[in-house]
C-alpha cells in the first residue's frame, strides 16, 4: 500500500509541476506574442481558471508527501520526503505571500480597467513564478530521489 501512495504523490506533484512549468515557459510566451490586448485578456483568464485549480493542488500535494513520510517514517528516503515537503511548503507560502495578491488584481483585468503599470506587475509575478518552479521542481526531484 506505501508503494501505491509513494507513487500517486509523485505523480500528482509531478503533473503539478510540469502545468507551473508549461505556464513559465510555454502559456505565458505565447500570451506575451499575441497582438493587442489579447495577452492581457489570456493572463486574466488563467489567473482566474489556475487561480481556482492550483490552491487545491498544491494543498493535496502536500497533505499526500505528509502522509508518505509518516507512513513510510520508518523507510529509506524518509528525509527526501520530508526534506521534498518541506519545499511544497515554502511554493505555498511563496504563492501565498509573493504570487496571489498579483493574481487577485491580474484576474480582473480588463483593457479597460487595468493599471498603466500592468506589465510590470505580471513580469514580478513571472519572476516569482520561475523561483516556485524551481522550488517544486526540486520537491518534485527528492520525492523521485525516494522512490529508489
């Protein structure tokens, strides 16, 4: 049974990651190459989609590590797990702190309504968002790392 549940986490903080990574580097590049506003009109749109899917992703990702390392405390790669959750909980006081307050506002954007500053905003939230990736990349690579 702890090898069902070593391998579910993985999968789901993997499939996490590799939808913050498309985000990173493949929807906002395309975003940012569209002409006129329909850029902007595609951030807001996936803030509001992402912003309702990914909270609940992130929380089950972790609550899943967390029940790996208590089932499997006694396992090797123990410290992985733990050390691997520790970095889901930094992603998610990173988003919380750093991500979410510029996506709040992003979300409700419109051209007619959107701050002179608005590109500024979403290139801090982009810079944010390559440090989380980064963060979960590597909490992704240790619960590999303890599979073997």
């Amino acid at each position: 049974m702890l090898n069902a549940l070593e391998v579910f986490t993985t999968v789901v903080v993997g499939v996490m990651v590799g939808v913050e990574f498309s985000v990173a580097f493949v929807m906002n590049r395309i975003f940012n190459a569209l002409p006129e506003d329909s850029g902007q009109l595609g951030r807001a749109h996936g803030g509001r989609m992402l912003g309702a899917v990914m909270p609940v992703w992130y929380i089950s990702s972790l609550v899943l590590v967390a029940i790996w390392a208590v089932a499997g405390w006694n396992h090797d790669g123990t410290g992985l797990v733990v050390t691997g959750g520790a970095l889901l909980i930094v992603s998610v006081i990173m988003s919380i702190l750093l991500l979410v307050p510029i996506n709040n506002r992003g979300k409700t954007w419109t051209p007619d309504n959107r701050p002179a500053d608005w590109k500024q905003q979403m290139n801090r939230w982009d810079r944010f968002h390559y440090v989380r990736v980064a963060v979960i990349m590597a909490a992704f690579a240790l619960l590999v790392a303890a599979l073997t």
